[in-house]
C-alpha cells in the first residue's frame, strides 16, 4: 500500500459549490479515500486541522450551492478562537506520520494558507505537489473577479515552494511556465501535466418510441454563469437563430457570479421576459445533470479559455457531440473527435455553428457516433496517475 498522503481541503470543505475545482478536490478525496488524510486550515485557530465531522459531511453532500465562498457556522469560529485564545500549541503535531507519502493541494489556496504552507509541509517527509488549474485570471483579467486578478501573482510565486506541479493540461503547464521564465526564475518545481478523470457515464436508456412528431431539440451549456464562459454571446447567438425561425431549446446548467455574469444574466432575463424558450436551471446536483446531458440533441461550450474543459469531456462521454474553441485546453480535448469547431468567439459564429447542427441531421449522428468512441480516464484513474507521478519526486 502507498504511502498516505495530506490532502488539503481548506476550501472545498467549507462551500458546497461544484466548480471545477471543487470537482477535482472532492473527487480526490473519494479516490483516494483512506490512503489520504483531509486537512485545512482553520483561519480562526490560526493552524493547520483533520477535518471535522460537518467538514466531511460538506464533501460528501450532493445539494448545490447558489454561491461558492467558504462558510464556517458561528461554532465552528467559535471553537478555533477558543483554541487560538488559549495558546495552544499548534495542532500540525497530530498530523505527523499522517501525511508520510506527501501532501497534495488541489485548491488555489489563500494568503492566510500560503503564510503556513511551511506548517503544513513540516508534517510530512514525501513530496508536496499542487494541481494548477489554469492561469485565466492573468491571461483574461477584464473578465476575472478583481479578487482573483489581484491574488493571483502572489499564488504563482507561492508556487514555487512545491516539489511539483500537476497541470490539467499542455496549456495550463506552458502558461505557468511561461509566467515562471517571464519572472526570470531560474529553478522551477517540475510541471507534469496530468488530465482531469470523469465520472462514469450511466449506462445509455432504452431508445424511446417514435412520437406523432418530433420534439424540439435542446440545446445544453453547462458551466458557471462569468464573463470568460462567453455566456453573452451565446445568448445572442439563440437569439439570431430565432429571430430566423429556427426552432429549438435553449438549456442552461451552473453557478452564477454576479460580478463576471451580470451581462449574460441580463440578457438572460430579456429573453425569458419576450417569451424566448430559454431555461436557466442554476447549479443542480448530480442526479439532475445527468438528466440534462440524457435530454439534450447537442451542446456548446462557447468558453474563451479553460485549464481543462470538464463540461466538453462530460459532453462527448454522454456521447453529446460539442460545440467550442479548439484553441488552448478545449483544443486538447476537442480535436479527439465529437466536436464541432467555433469560427470565432462572437454571437454569429456561435449562431453558424448551432444552425448548422440543428440543420444537419446526419453531421450530429457522425458526431454524436465519434463521441460515444472516445474514451477518458476516471478520477480514479486520475488519483492512481497523480499518486504514482508524486512517487517519483
């Protein structure tokens, strides 16, 4: 048996949120089960913890979040100030032996985390390793919380105090190193890229009988409501095609920010308001998201950049043909098959593309057959890959 490792669940733990980063955290946690130890960092203790019993049950909870900052009840504040107040000596001491094969932080970490990185790496004699999801907030910061765009230099710096960094794909790898080389750092942690797993696909439904006519088609986006998921244009694109006539669905699935989205989300609004058929379902659970994947004839991911493409991947297991960039990380999965490119990012470009599915028939059978050859990796498989690689550190 592997050595265990720390897994640092300092944010999932405390939201219910299903970003694609909390995905990864949660999943990790699952897949790798008892051979990792989930911590975090209590901010009102002032010290690294094993998580508590709400803590897990926040992971294992299948309920989405309307938003995706962390939440700490008044006891559990409580009981960390209680513990800072009377000076106890930090807890990292009971994590000691735990965490022997090394630590894992699949999170982008906050500042009050980054200052006690050092605690936590003292717990444990393996390799520390940080998964790197992407460098967006840099790369687009017009369409980026101002949060983020002011954290995230500091965090790539921070970075570099790992043995390794795990990217969930080439373009996720070449930007931090790119930013790394732009800083003129001459000795960098390694960089492997190692793709994101999926959850299995349910097994396909029995095909329904004919109906007296044909339904009309659902057209699915699934992924956050924020600038950079170009969820604007995509709304005005629906709205060229139906100003055409065009007949079909709209359908879309995931959490908003209201600082990024607040355009899609007014547009959003005008559509439903003149009797457009367009659905805005929020975040929902597991159970539900299936549903929608099974439901729809397509989807699009009309994203301007990934670190990876959850949702594209999710799509084309579903045996869903996808519409979306074959530029950066969506390229890397795009370009496998089962995917329709954009021409552009714009409303008429994404229009063209969608029109020409709902208008083709035997192109979305070819498509939808080169999905359902695709085959991805699992998160188990996933955590196996990591686990091995941190083996070599």
């Amino acid at each position: 048996m592997a050595p265990p490792l720390l897994l640092d669940l300092t944010h999932t733990s405390h939201t219910r949120a299903r970003t694609g980063i909390q995905r990864v955290a949660r999943a990790l946690r699952r897949e790798l089960g008892a051979n990792a130890a989930a911590v975090c960092f209590d901010p009102y203790e002032g010290a690294w913890r094993a998580l508590e019993g709400w803590e897990e049950r926040n992971l294992a909870a299948d309920e989405p979040a309307n938003g995706r900052g962390e939440k700490w009840p008044l006891a559990a504040r409580l009981r960390g100030g209680l513990r800072r107040w009377r000076r106890r000596p930090s807890r990292i001491g009971a994590l000691q032996g735990a965490g022997s094969g090394g630590v894992v932080v699949p999170e982008i970490f906050s500042p009050a985390a980054a200052a006690a990185l050092a605690d936590l790496f003292s717990a444990s004699s393996g390799p520390r390793v940080a998964v790197f999801h992407d460098a967006i907030a840099l790369q687009f910061p017009e369409f980026s919380p101002r949060s983020a765009v002011a954290r995230f230099p500091g965090y790539l710096r921070q970075l570099l105090a790992f043995d390794g960094i795990a990217a969930n794909s080439a373009d996720s790898r070449d930007s931090l190193l790119g930013y790394w080389r732009w800083l003129g750092v001459a000795k960098t942690p390694a960089v492997e890229v190692i793709p994101l797993g999926l959850d299995p696909a349910p097994p396909a439904p029995p095909a329904p009988a004919p109906a007296a006519s044909p339904p009309v088609p659902t057209v699915l986006c699934v992924g956050s409501i924020e600038g950079r998921k170009n969820h604007a244009a995509l709304l005005d694109a629906c709205e060229i095609l139906w100003a055409r006539g065009v007949s079909f669905r709209l359908r879309l699935v995931g959490l908003a920010n209201t600082e990024t989205g607040a355009g899609a989300l007014e547009r959003l609004a005008r559509l439903q308001a003149a009797g457009r058929p367009v659905a805005y379902d929020g975040p929902v659970g597991d159970g539900a998201l299936e549903a929608a994947y099974g439901e729809c004839a397509f989807t699009v991911y009309p994203s301007l950049a990934e670190g990876f493409g959850l949702p594209v991947a999710e799509s084309l297991a579903r045996g869903r043909p996808c519409i979306c960039s074959f530029r950066g990380a969506l390229g890397e999965i795009a370009r496998g098959g089962g995917c329709l490119a954009l021409g552009g990012p714009g409303a008429p470009e994404i229009a063209a593309a969608v029109g020409r599915l709902l208008g083709s028939p035997a192109e979305l059978s070819e498509l939808a057959a080169a999905a359902r050859g695709r085959r991805f990796a699992s998160w188990s498989d996933y955590a196996g890959q990591l686990a091995g690689w941190m083996a070599t550190l």
